[in-house]
C-alpha cells in the first residue's frame, strides 16, 4: 500500500533491499556481508582487517559503528523504505581484534508512521558482546 510516495509493503522492501545490496559502494569497500534480512531484522558480518586499527592500536570505533549502521540501514529499511537515520547512539563494550569477525543484529523495536526505533547489537564470532547501539529513523518520500 502506498501513502505519502511510501511503498510499506514488507516483503516488497526486501526484495528492493535485497537487489540494490549488490550494488552498495560503502558495503563493497568495507566487505560487509548481509547475512539475513527479513521484515524489522538484518544481520551483517565484517572481517576486521589490521587497516582497521587506530593509532593506539585497536579497531577504529567508526568500523564497529559501521557494521552496527549496515544492520540499522536494512531493517529499519525492511519496514519503511526510504527511511532515514535521525539518531545513532552506541556503546563500546569490549574491544574486536584484528580478524575476528563481527557480526551486527537489528531488531526494529518500533515502526511507525514518523519515527521507528531500533535496537542493535554486535558480536564477535564467539558470541562476545562488543558494541550495543540504539537508532532512529524516519520515512521519508522520494525525490521524483
């Protein structure tokens, strides 16, 4: 059903979502792969590369936020497509190290018509808590 230039059609969001994943630069650049992706949830993985450590040595907190973001994008997207982030609040809990791989669950908490809020967690591939993160989103209608 379309509102407002809207498609909020679930099933018709991922299958948008699952062709234009393909082609998404930053998802390339960075090798983020989505795992899963259903209505109101993604998961993505990441290897972490020794390109990704800061100067004191650990994973750059902006290639864990980006991972945590990769997952947000897709399932608040999965809901309500185009959606846009308004918020992104995230907490570092434990450190990654150089090839672990990182994997990023969303869980969209609350759709709505104006907002949808989002609960993320990150992983490590020992089921290790590294970062826990919050967003929110609005819909927004395309640009014709």
């Amino acid at each position: 059903m379309k509102k407002d230039g809207q498609d909020n059609s679930a099933d018709k969001n991922v299958e948008v979502l699952t062709e234009k994943m393909q082609l998404e630069p930053i998802a390339s650049f960075l090798n983020m792969r989505v795992i899963e992706l259903k209505a109101g949830y993604a998961k993505v993985s990441m290897l972490m590369l020794p390109e990704y450590h800061n100067f004191n040595g650990f994973i750059f907190g902006g290639i864990i936020t980006s991972i945590a973001d990769q997952a947000f994008a897709y399932a608040s997207n999965s809901l309500a497509y185009p959606s846009v982030a308004t918020q992104f609040d995230i907490h570092f809990i434990n450190g990654a190290a150089t090839n672990d791989t990182l994997t990023a669950e969303c869980h969209v908490i609350k759709n709505g018509r104006r907002v949808g809020i989002s609960e993320i967690t990150v992983t490590n591939q020992h089921n290790k808590l590294i970062a826990r993160a919050t967003g929110t989103t609005v819909p927004i209608t395309p640009v014709k």
